[in-house]
C-alpha cells in the first residue's frame, strides 16, 4: 500500500467534509496489504452479511454519540483492556431495548467467523484484527452513504489516503451497488426514533378539574412497546387537534414535494 499523502487539514466528502479518523486510518492501511482479490472476497462477504436495517440502527443518534465518546476517550496507544473498559462504559449508555437490539443484530447478523476464514492466512487473522477491518469497512460504506458521497468521489478521497486503486475502486463499487436500499430505508423510517400507533384519552383523575388524560402508545426501532400519559385542561384540547392538523398537512405537503 502506498503511504498516504500530508494530510493536514485534509477533508473527505465520505467523512462529511472532515478529517478521517486515525482508527478508520490505520485500519484501512492494514486492509491495503492484502491482496486485491481477497480484499474482494472480504468486501462481499460484509456486504452480504449487512443488511440496511442494521446500517439505519448503527447510525441512530443513541449509538453515534456513544460511539464519539468512545473515541474521545480512548486515544490512539491505549491498551486493549482500557478500551475495552471505555467501549463498554460508552455501551452502558445506551436505552436497554437499543442495546438489546444491537447485540441481537451483531450476534444473529454480523458472524466473524467467516471474516476470520477470508483473512486466516493474513496478518489479519486474530478475531480483534478480524473485527477491526471489518469495522472499517462498515464504517466507509455507512459514511458514504449518510454523507450523500457518490462512488467516484470515494474512490479519490480513498486513494489520498493511500489505499490501492483496486481496493478504493471496489469499496466505490459497494458503496454505489448498496445506496438506493440504504436511502429507501432512511426514508421510510431512518428519521423514525418512536412510532405513534395510537392514541387514547379517558376523563382525568379524581381531584382534577375540568382535564383529560391523554395516552400517548408508541413502537420503537425494536419493536418494543411504551405508553405516555399526558394531563390536557379541557381548553387546550381544541387547540392540540389544530395544530396536530396543521402538522399532518405540513407533512403531506413534504411528501408530495419531488
């Protein structure tokens, strides 16, 4: 693998206009060493083994910001007991169902073990080293796709960054071939944290005057169910059904725009 060009003050369309981080980095310097047609090999077998729900689910708000602070808490030279401590501290904040899920998704849908059979006879073949290329590679394609970068502007900012023209080439390819799934998943429901599925009111409790008690049901990404309740003065009732109008037609409007 070539070395990487200076790269002070560099900015990447697939890092949002920003710097790549030294993670992602060094990970993909290592993947620069292997041979292009393994390098193939590994791409497709994360492809298949990625499904869009798991992309939108790594992307949440809950998981970014738990992640950022992994980051910024463990530099690069800590030692892997300490940043095993500082990955799960950062876990440890995440909504129990959230997490459930996510475990779910990278026991059930993310194998290592086929990883580590492509990468055996590499350098690459311990489960960690296996795992951190494979986090790279994930990590390229999900930021390519959430920064809207098209495949040919990642091929480029890739090989700034000193990996093999065949190498940034297939990630391109991957990453073009898997955009029209990811942004229809996005769209339907990539914005969606809780679902409404309903609503219910039933008069207020006994020592209230003149209120409803407004039930709020609602569905999130796992699929798990939750209820908030709502004290509304009678008053104010008209008013919520307005601007709850208001919102629906803003938002039927927003669906018709091409």
């Amino acid at each position: 693998m070539t070395q990487p060009q200076t790269r002070e003050k560099e900015k990447f369309k697939f890092c949002s206009d920003g710097d790549c981080p030294l993670w992602a980095l060094a990970a993909l310097h290592a993947l620069g060493s292997l041979p292009a047609a393994m390098f193939r090999a590994l791409l497709q077998h994360i492809v298949d083994e990625l499904p869009v729900s798991t992309q939108v689910l790594l992307g949440l708000p809950y998981v970014a910001a738990a992640r950022r602070r992994y980051l910024q808490t463990t530099p690069l030279g800590t030692s892997v007991q300490s940043r095993s401590l500082a990955a799960l501290h950062a876990l440890g904040s995440l909504p129990a169902a959230m997490f459930r899920a996510l475990l779910k998704h990278i026991v059930d849908e993310l194998p290592e073990d086929g990883i580590m059979d492509i990468l055996r006879a590499t350098s690459l073949s311990s489960r960690e080293e296996s795992a951190r290329a494979a986090a790279a590679i994930r990590w390229v394609l999900r930021q390519t796709w959430r920064g809207g970068c098209p495949g040919s502007q990642l091929t480029r900012d890739l090989l700034v960054l000193g990996l093999p023209r065949t190498h940034a080439s297939a990630l391109a390819e991957a990453a073009d071939n898997g955009r029209e799934a990811y942004e229809a998943k996005v769209l339907t429901s990539g914005f969606m944290v809780n679902r409404l599925t309903d609503i219910t009111t039933s008069p207020g409790p006994e020592g209230t005057v003149d209120t409803i008690k407004l039930s709020l049901h609602s569905e999130d990404v796992t699929g798990e169910r939750g209820q908030d309740t709502l004290l509304v003065h009678k008053s104010q009732v008209t008013t919520l059904l307005k601007e709850l109008k208001q919102a629906y037609q803003k938002m039927e409007e927003l669906d018709n725009v091409e």
